[in-house]
C-alpha cells in the first residue's frame, strides 16, 4: 500500500510537471505570437511613416519653392508693399489706387484697383497687353493678387475700350505677429 501511494504521488508529482510545462508552453507560444502580430504592425507602420516622411519633404520642397527665402526676415506689410512696387513698373500706363491694409485672422491683404485703357488704334496690343496683366496678376505669390472683379467698358463713341481689375494682395502674417 505504502508503494502504490508513494507511486500514485510520483506519478501526481509528474503529471503537474507536465501540466505546468504545457501551460507555460501554452503561453510562451501566444506571446510569442502576439510579438510576431506586433511585429508586423510595426513594419506596416514603417512604410506608412517612409510615406509619410516622404511627403512632408515633397510638401516643404514645394513650399520652399513658393516662399520667397527672405519671407521671415519682412513685415508683411514690406512684402506687400514691394510686389506693389513691382506691380507699378509692370503695368507702367495703368492708374493702381490702393487703400489701407487690412488684417483679417492669419492675413495682412492690401485692396488694389487697375485701371486703364485698351486703345482704339492698337485694340489688337492693347487686349494682348490686358491679357498679360491678368496673367502676371494671378501668376504673383507671397503676396499673392486675388482678383475679385473684371471689368470692361467701352466707351460712348467706341473710340475706346478701358478695363478695371479690382482686388487685393494679400500674404500671411508672419509668426512675430508684425
């Protein structure tokens, strides 16, 4: 009796050996699948950050592209007011009347209004001339030019033709808050 017991608590002591070896294996096997799972989240996430990061760069490229590099070091008002200067020496035979500068949220905008005239005698130069100013006027950035209104009148006798571009230019307020 004293030998079937003391092999009834043997064969106990082995059988919770194994059991506690098939837990442990048990476990060991969903972390290490769990780990795995993980593993391949984060190689996903690895590509959608390289995409990412490569379209931040894209993105600051671009932006580089379009701001002047001398934008931090300027007022936005002597931003505006240089592309105004520029505006009057590309359209030399045009009235430009500006009024005050107005500043609405994250934007300094400077309202301007073109006037002048498409000759009789030279319409044909003249509407190229008014073409190329409308061109020159949406192709400006920082300050960009919003056109707001187009307008073409002839005269009574049409003899001439005269045109008014109302609009503004406007930029961003530069992060010193000038």
């Amino acid at each position: 009796m004293k030998r079937s017991l003391s092999y009834y608590i043997i064969s106990g002591i082995l059988f919770l050996t194994v059991l506690a070896g098939v837990i442990i294996s048990k476990r060991y096997n969903d972390s290490l699948s769990d780990t795995q799972k993980k593993l391949q989240m984060v190689m996903m996430n690895l590509v959608s950050m390289k995409d990412a990061q490569a379209d931040m760069e894209k993105t600051i490229a671009d932006l580089k592209a379009i701001v002047p590099s001398d934008f931090a070091s300027r007022t936005p008002e002597e931003s505006i007011f240089i592309s105004l200067d520029k505006l009057k020496v590309k359209m030399k035979n045009a009235e430009i009347v500006v009024t005050s500068i107005e500043y609405k949220d994250d934007e300094v905008s400077l309202p301007v209004t073109i006037k002048s005239s498409i000759s009789g005698k030279a319409a044909g130069k003249g509407y190229a001339s008014f073409m190329n100013d409308i061109g020159y006027l949406q192709s400006m950035v920082f300050p960009f030019f919003y056109i707001s209104s187009v307008s073409i009148t002839q005269s009574q006798d049409k003899a001439s033709v005269s045109y008014e571009i109302k609009g503004a230019l406007k930029t961003l307020k530069t992060s010193e808050g000038r």
